[in-house]
C-alpha cells in the first residue's frame, strides 16, 4: 500500500492598517482595546491638525517690533537688575495724548514689582512705573485697564496692598487705604472686585472714580453672597453683566447705573471645583476649568466640552493659568500621563507646578497638547502688526520672558514629542497575530515602537522624502505601534502595517 504525504497547512489571512489621517486627535476615555487605531491613546508636542503628525508648540524669548512695518526689525525683550523671579504679564491698551496715537504697553511683574515696555518702540528694556522703582508689592500683584478723566490707566492692587494707579507720563503713589483686591473688572464706570479674606462679598467702586472705595448709598458699596457654593474666586464683565464665579457655582449681577437697582441671581452649580485662575471672557463665551473637565458658558447656560481626555486633569489645577489669543482658549494646567516618561520640567523639576499647555480650538473643537512647560502665566499681544502669545514660567525658566513659536522646542532645547495607538486585539480575540510589515513616511528622524503582549522592538527612522519599510517580525495576540520624536521639527504620515492573522 502506497501513502501519500499529505502536507497540512494552517490558514492565514493577511490584514493591513493603514491611517490616511492622524486628525481624529486623543481619546483618553475610551476603553482602548474598542478604540479605532485612528485615534491616539495619547499624544503630546505632536500637531496632528493638518491630518499629519507635525512640529507642535515651542517657546522663546520674547521679541517686539521696532515699528509697525511688516518686516520691521524685532528687539529681544530685556529685564535689567537682579530678580528671583517673574509673575505677571498684562497688555495695557495705552492711547498717548501728547503725541495723539495708540502706543499700547506691555506690563510686567517680577518680585512683585511691575515694570512696563512699549509693545512698538526702539527700548528693549522695561522700565518703572513709580518714580524711583522702589514701588513693590508684598504679594502678587492684578491689574486692570480704566480710563479716568480721558487717560488711560492701569490699576495696580495685590491680595495684601492698596492700589496704584499707573499713567506712563504721571508718577502717582500707592493708596494703602484701598481693599485688598484678589480680582477685578470693569463695568461699565465701576470696578467690582472680590476682596481678600472671608471672599463672601462682592465690592465695587464709587461710580466714575476706581480709587474712591467709601461704603455709601451714593459712591461706594457691597454685595453679600451667601450660600453654599464656597469663596468667590473670580469676576469678570461680560455681555453687560457681571458675573461672579464661586468655587462650586456661578451668580450673574444685573448692575445698572444706581447701586440700588442691582440684582443677583444663580446661574449655574457645579459638582466639582470651578479653578478661578481657568476663567477666561473668548468672544461670545467664557470658558473655565472645573475639576471633572473644562467647560463653556454663555451667560446663560453652561456645557461640558468633551475633549476626550478629561481623565488626564489632575485633582488639584488651582495655579492653572489661561488666554484667549486667536481664536483659542489656552490653559496651561497639571495632566496625568500615568507613563514612565518624563518630558520637559518633568525631568528637570521635581516640584513642577504645571506640566502642560492645552490649545483648544473653539471653532472646531480640536485640542492639541504640550507637554513638559511648567507655565506661570499667559498674556495675548494682538496689536498693530504684532501677534503672539507671551508666556511666563515657573521653576527652572522662571526668568525667562517667552512667547509662544512653532518651533517643537523650549529655549533651543527639542519637547519629545509622541503619538501612542491603542493597545488592542484588533477586534480578533484569542487570535495570533504576527506584525509583518511596518511603511511610514517621515521627512525627519524619528522612531517606531512596535509592542505585543509578547515582545516588543523599536526601530530608528531615518530622514526620507519617501516611504520608509521596516519588517518587525513580531508574534502576539495584543498590539501596540508608538511612534517618538526626540527634535524639534517633525512630519510624519501614512503610516500602513500588515499583519498577518492566524486563523
């Protein structure tokens, strides 16, 4: 009797992954073995709104314009004398009646002094606002634009001091007997203000006069507010009312000319913590962080913006800051990455108060996130032909006057950029797979982590203008790609893997 060999082959079949597009962005809430590959697991220092994963925010010293010509030539921005540190930053839209033009100012804190720079002019160095610089405040200080008697002016008060009222071409003096002042705004010809201590009552000014605080039914006065919504943390002036934002709620006051017709009334009430240092008047609405997201309020209503990373926020962003600078909220804030990793002032400060800068887009809804930037605050400069976004910072660049570039880097130094896919099964359970090969296409170095339940590799991606192939050779029923930049420019796309199944 003749056998025949018979030859038993197991069947394969062969599934490839291509990402035509990286826009979709993060989702951080999802269970990730049910997250479509389009979507990354998290992503940071990347810029993936082109649909490519591109060069993301950067940092560098501030320079401003000499004139206000288009290519007019830019002076880097210079503090003189010994500082510890640096606090605030505040545009003063200053119009000069000498000279009878617009010649806004740029103000500056450090050490709870304050100094100010023309935003357009030759001088790089900021000078004093008092008239031998030995004004200093004894806690950081706010400021705010009024104009009294036809000039404009800022008020300068602090949680701990009176006020001081700066004109650039009048020395004044500090009014010790004004409120201790933690945040203000204008309305209409009033400044309301949350004072220092029990923080349950709202002040406001004498009509038409910012320095008189004297408690009458004709100049001065004051709102108690009493619930359960904890302290008053900010105020703000929008669509003709003034609106009081509480750790746990918000009140709008309807406040018309006689302090007799004020009205309050409750607007909205959170279940978790409303950060007053995240509030912030973009456009048509204010947006503010609380502690389970960020959220949009119209005056009237308020909703929850879902960014699919709301995980991330940590449980404490009370030194949180923000701006709103063309067309964005920018929020820089304390995330969890819950990774190994350390990027930025991460590596470099282990007391880092903040970790990262979140760009939301309120047009299209598309967030991008920066990480390792310890932000202290945000200012938008938008005048003449000057735009940018000036940044202070805490901890290691806490000297450093900056401003927000394209460039991937803080200070000359790269932001580690990544863009990590879901960990998942690829919708066939129990199933090996085997990662056969991997194409991209990077202009610039970069490197690919393939990871199984098994195994993993990384694999150096050299600079090309065309698709690069690797082959991994990797076995496991779970898969992961990651994909790292550690410069500071990058363009990555079309990333495709075919991955053979076994049936």
């Amino acid at each position: 009797m003749i056998y025949k060999n018979q030859l038993l082959l197991k069947n394969k079949s062969t599934y490839k992954l291509s990402l035509s597009t990286f826009k979709y962005g993060i989702n951080s809430e999802t269970e990730e073995t049910s997250l479509p590959y389009n979507y990354a697991k998290v992503s940071y220092n990347f810029n993936f709104k082109s649909g490519a994963l591109q060069t993301g925010a950067g940092f560098n010293d501030l320079y401003l314009p000499e004139t206000n010509e288009e290519n007019a030539t830019l002076r880097k921005m210079v503090i003189y004398g010994d500082y510890e540190k640096l606090n605030k930053l505040w545009l003063f839209p200053f119009y000069n009646l000498q000279h009878n033009i617009r010649d806004h100012l740029l103000l500056l804190s450090y050490d709870n002094k304050v100094k100010y720079a023309k935003i357009i002019g030759i001088n790089p160095v900021f000078g004093t606002i008092d008239l031998d610089g030995s004004l200093t405040f004894t806690s950081e200080p706010n400021a705010l634009y009024y104009n009294i008697d036809g000039n404009d002016v800022m008020l300068i008060t602090s949680a701990t001091d009176g006020m001081f009222v700066f004109h650039p071409n009048i020395f004044g003096s500090l009014l010790s007997d004004a409120p201790k002042i933690i945040s203000l705004c204008r309305h209409y010809e009033r400044v309301f203000a949350i004072e220092e201590g029990k923080r349950n009552k709202l002040i406001f000014s004498a009509n038409l006069d910012p320095t008189n605080w004297n408690i009458d039914i004709d100049e001065a006065g004051y709102i108690e507010i009493i619930d359960d919504r904890g302290c008053l943390q900010k105020v703000v002036s929008f669509n003709d009312y003034v609106y009081i934002f509480k750790e746990y709620g918000i009140s709008r006051l309807s406040a018309y000319g006689d302090q007799t017709e004020f009205s309050l009334s409750s607007m909205f009430v959170s279940s978790g913590k409303i950060y007053g240092n995240s509030v912030c008047v973009c456009g048509d609405r204010i947006m503010f962080l609380s502690r389970d997201g960020i959220y949009s309020f119209n005056g009237y209503s308020t909703s929850k913006i879902s960014l699919n990373i709301e995980s991330m926020f940590a449980e404490n962003n009370d030194n949180c800051c923000c701006a709103y600078h063309n067309g964005k909220y920018y929020l820089g804030c304390r995330l969890k990455y819950d990774d190994e990793e350390s990027v930025g002032c991460e590596l470099y400060s282990e007391g880092y108060i903040n970790n990262s800068l979140i760009e939301l887009d309120l047009k299209t809804g598309d967030i991008c996130l920066t990480r390792g930037v310890d932000i202290k605050d945000l200012c938008s400069i938008e005048y003449e032909t000057v735009n940018k976004l000036a940044v202070l910072f805490n901890n290691e660049h806490k000297k450093r006057l900056g401003e927000m570039d394209n460039s991937g880097q803080i200070f000359g130094t790269p932001l580690k950029k990544v863009w990590i896919s879901p960990y998942s099964n690829l919708g066939y359970p129990n199933k090996i797979k085997k990662i056969e090969k991997f194409t991209i296409l990077s202009k610039y170095d970069c490197k690919v982590k393939i990871k199984t339940d098994v195994e993993e590799k990384v694999f150096e991606i050299k600079a090309k203008n065309s698709t690069s192939v690797i082959y991994p050779n990797l076995k496991g029923e779970m898969f992961q790609f990651s994909i790292f930049c550690e410069q500071g420019i990058a363009k990555i796309s079309s990333p495709e893997i075919t991955i053979g199944i076994s049936n």
